[in-house]
C-alpha cells in the first residue's frame, strides 16, 4: 500500500488562508510601525489626518446643503398643497353654483308644469264635468 503525504481538501485551505492572514497582520504591523516610529510615519499620519479633516468638513457642508434643499423642497411641497386645496374649493364652488342654477330651472320647469297641469284638469273638469249644461264645481 502506498501512502501519499500530499494535502488537498479543506486542510490545504486553511493552510492557505492561514499564511495569507499571517502576511496581512505582518504588513499592517509594519505600517502601524512606520506611522508611529519614524518622521515620515509620523508627517504621513499628519497629512492624512488634515485629509480626514478636510473630508470631514466637506461632508458636513454636504449634508447641510441636501438639509436645506430638503427643506425647501418640504415648503414647495406645502405650498403645491396649498394651491391644489384652493384650486379644489374654488371648483367645488363652482360646481355648487352650477348646480344650484340648474336646480332652479328644473323647479322652475316643474312648477310650469304643475301650472299647465292644473290648466289641464280645469280644462277637463270644464268640459266633461257637467250637469244638465252646468259645469260642475270642485
């Protein structure tokens, strides 16, 4: 029987994964030590400290200009709201005057029409309603 020494599967993996971390740590333990322990470390972490600063405060006027245009697109809002309630209280107004104006025709038409109904039946009762030659009275 032979045997292999060879490792694959998931030992070899982490294996791998091992000595990759190993070398990560050791590059940022050898910039942790440049940053802190020499001149140039120390002028870089300066500057990048003044970037971050800088950074910082452009963020902060970022934020405060999308603040106020939130804020001002928050008014527009109100004031399309405002406009759009007046536009719909001066149509219902509208409406209700149109509708009252033609509810007054159609009671006046049903009171033209009760008048020739009353003519009608006065009419009728003239001349079918009669007694020896007498209309006869209501």
């Amino acid at each position: 029987m032979e045997n292999n020494n060879k490792q694959s599967g998931p030992d070899r993996v982490g294996a791998g994964n091992f000595w990759f971390g190993f070398f990560l740590g050791g590059l940022i333990g050898a910039f942790i030590i440049f940053i802190l322990g020499t001149k140039e470390g120390k002028k870089l972490a300066e500057k990048l400290q003044e970037k971050g600063e800088l950074f910082e405060e452009d963020i902060e006027e970022k934020v405060a200009i999308l603040q106020k245009k939130g804020e001002d697109l928050v008014e527009e809002a109100n004031q399309v709201k405002k406009k759009m309630i007046k536009q719909v209280e001066e149509k219902k107004e509208e409406a209700s005057e149109s509708l009252i104006s033609r509810m007054d025709e159609a009671f006046s038409k049903i009171e033209d029409l009760q008048k020739k109904g009353v003519e009608i039946t006065e009419e009728v009762h003239q001349k079918f309603f009669k007694k020896n030659g007498k209309t006869l009275s209501s």
